[in-house]
C-alpha cells in the first residue's frame, strides 16, 4: 500500500506535468517566428531559455532536498511551472516571454530530481529501472499526447492558450503529492528522529569522483547534447520543420502523437530489460540506433528531401530517446551514495542539463553561422556525433551496476 501510494502520487504528477508541456510544444516555434519576428537562431532561444533554468536550478535543488526534503521540492515545483505557465500568457516581449520559460525550466528541474530522489530512497534496485521508466514513461507519454491536443487549440483558439492549461494541469499535479507523498530523505528523517549521529560514508568529491562516476558523468554530457531537443519531444526539430517546410501547430502535434504511441511501448520494454539483463544492453543500443536516425535526418536536411521522410525520421530518433529514457537515471541513481543523493544527482544533473543545453545552443549557433539547408545538416551532425561518443563511452568503459544475482532473483 505504501509503495502503490507512493507509486500514484508521482505517477499522475507526471502525467499531468508531461501532458501540460506536450500541450505547448508545437505552439513554441510558431510564437517565436510569427508573435516576435525571430528567425531560425533566435526561434531556438524558446528551447534553450528552459534549458538555462534547468542548468541553473541543479546544485541549488540538490543541495534542498538533502537539506529541506524531497516532499517540499516535489510539491513547490508544479506550483512554480502553474505561476511561469500564466506569466507567459501574458508576456508582452521576447525577452520577457524567455525570461518566464527560464523560469518553468527552473520548477523542470526541481520536479525531476526531487521525485528521482525518492524513487532511489525507495526503490530496490532490482526494480529501479522500471520505477524510473515507468516514471519517464508516464510522462513522456502525457508529453507526446499532449501537442496534439495543443496544436488543435493553439490554432482554434490562439497560439498562448495551451499555456492556460498547462498552468491548470501543474495545479491539479501538486494536489496527489500533498495528500499522500511522504518525506523519504535520510538526512530529514534522522533530523525529525532527533538523531545527531555522522554518516560513516565519506561524501566529499575526492571520494565520488571515481573512475565509473567520471565516466557517467561524460556518457550523460554527450547522450543529452544528442537528444536534448527531442526529450520534449520537439526542439530544434519542430524549429527545423516549421522554418523548412512551414508546417504549423496541427501538423506538429500529429506527428508527435505518432511518435508517442510507437515510442511509449518501447520505453516501458527498456525498464524490463534494464532490471532482467542490465542498463547498458538499452543504452549503448539506444544511442547507436538515436546516431543512425540522425544520419538520415542529416541527409534529409542537407538535400532538403520530402516532409514526409523528416516526420518518419523523427519517428525513429523518438524510438531511440524512449529506449533511452530512464536509463542514465538509473545507471546514476545505482553509483549514487545514499547519505548524499542530492549532492551527487545535482552535480549529474548540472552535466545532463549542460548536455541537453548543447544541444539547442549548437543548433542555434551553426544555423546562425551557415543559412539554409547547410546549416541545418551541420547541426545535427553535431547530435550525431554525441549518440556515437556515449555509446562508445557506456559500451567500453562503463561496467555494469545491476548486480547479477540480483538480476536472476525470481
């Protein structure tokens, strides 16, 4: 009972969070470009303005809950994106439309490393991959059905409207986590306990920053420079799709709808897998399969090749990035110590959010520097070239976490 509690006030959060961002995706470039004039490179600045407060909430957020808890955090964060979601309605300049999307990506952040911490409180690790893929899964799949619900209202009835409920979603979402989370932090519990006694594990970096944890930290770094575009399931490619092929809202949602329902089923499989066989047989597959499905949207770019190959590639690096989902997570929250999970995952997630920053600031830089078809295929040899190095890094160098008579346990 207190596990499926447990389980249910992260569960429908994320559902509900997932579905609220999915709402404005295919609405984001389309803001940009026809609300505000931006051209190609400053249309990104509504991917990467999220990201930056995601880099700039990691530290602060791991340094919290290991220090006010997890249950707080967990609770802020949807209030946060509710109060950016409305300022953006309203927002009257670019820069001030960015300003509240930084802050969104600040209450991102907080939300997704605050609920991580509890599932490895709480989690065995037998069934962590799938507590963390189900967790990805859930709302990945609210991401990817959302824009296509987002789409249809965006152009009904205007283009800021699926921010209003996006903002009604996130209030709705704090509403199981306050009735039934329950603070799992360590430090927290000892504190209420009344307990004064040290940690007997040595936490400071000389001791984490080991060879395994190095390695992890540069297979995150390159994994998310390859798919932080797609992680919300648009990014530089619906930036890409609406300037090359001038698609609008409706026509993004669809094929992200797609995306979804081909990609969920095989996000859950990978937790599966993960916890049976071990996380590097999703990931190094994962990233070759996300490298490959960049080759191609390469070639489409550079020879400026139909919509319809573009919407069937996207298709295929989404595979990829369900594949993956969850999986870095996983192989981090295995290395983790325990006495200082919030110190370890806001340092990794600081190096995953600089990944998945690099991966719309390239973007924006090289389309900036070469115009047109050109531009757009140099940028996504850039993604390209990410998936293969952490695919390298993970299969070469990494060894595996999940303990092998753990892994054969019935």
């Amino acid at each position: 009972m207190r596990r499926n509690q447990l389980l249910f006030s992260l569960l429908l959060p994320a559902l509900l969070l997932g579905m609220g961002r999915g709402f404005t995706i295919p609405v984001l470039p389309i803001i940009a470009k026809e609300e505000f004039g931006a051209g190609v490179a400053l249309a990104t600045f509504v991917v990467i303005a999220p990201m930056v407060g995601s880099v700039i909430a990691t530290v602060p957020t791991g340094y919290l809950i290991d220090r006010v808890g997890r249950r707080k955090i967990l609770i802020a964060s949807p209030l946060v994106t509710a109060l950016s979601s409305f300022l953006v309605f309203r927002a009257t300049s670019y820069s001030e439309f960015l300003g509240y999307m930084t802050i969104a990506g600040i209450a991102q952040q907080m939300w997704q490393m605050s609920r991580l911490a509890v599932i490895a409180d709480t989690g065995p690790q037998n069934q962590r991959g799938r507590q963390i893929t189900s967790m990805s899964g859930v709302q990945r799949a609210g991401t990817l059905a959302g824009p296509f619900v987002g789409g249809i209202v965006g152009e009904l009835f205007g283009l800021r409207v699926p921010f209003i409920l996006f903002g009604l979603a996130a209030l709705v979402a704090t509403v199981p986590t306050y009735l039934l989370i329950k603070e799992t932090s360590p430090t927290v519990l000892a504190r209420r306990r009344g307990s004064t006694a040290k940690a007997e594990v040595d936490t400071s970096w000389s001791k984490l920053l080991t060879r395994p944890v190095l390695v992890l930290f540069a297979s995150q770094f390159f994994a998310n420079t390859a798919r932080g575009g797609a992680q919300g399931n648009g990014g530089p490619y619906f930036i890409f799709a609406v300037f090359a092929y001038g698609v609008g809202p409706a026509t993004l949602g669809s094929i992200s709808l797609v995306a979804g329902v081909v990609g969920i089923p095989i996000m859950f499989a990978s937790g599966q897998i993960m916890d049976r066989r071990g996380r590097k047989w999703t990931i190094v597959p994962a990233a070759i399969l996300l490298g490959s499905g960049l080759l191609v949207m390469i070639v489409t770019a550079g020879l400026e090749l139909p919509f319809m190959l573009f919407a069937g590639t996207f298709v295929w690096i989404n595979m990829a990035i369900s594949m993956m989902a969850g999986s870095m997570q996983t192989l981090g929250s295995d290395i983790a110590p325990a006495e200082a999970r919030g110190k370890f995952f806001g340092v990794n997630r600081l190096i995953a959010e600089g990944g998945s920053l690099a991966n719309p600031a390239s973007f924006s830089l090289v389309t900036a520097l070469v115009t047109g078809a050109a531009g757009f295929a140099a940028a996504f040899s850039i993604m390209a070239g990410g998936a293969f190095i952490s695919a390298s890094l993970v299969g070469f160098l990494v060894k595996e976490t999940l303990h092998k008579e753990i892994a054969t346990r019935p």
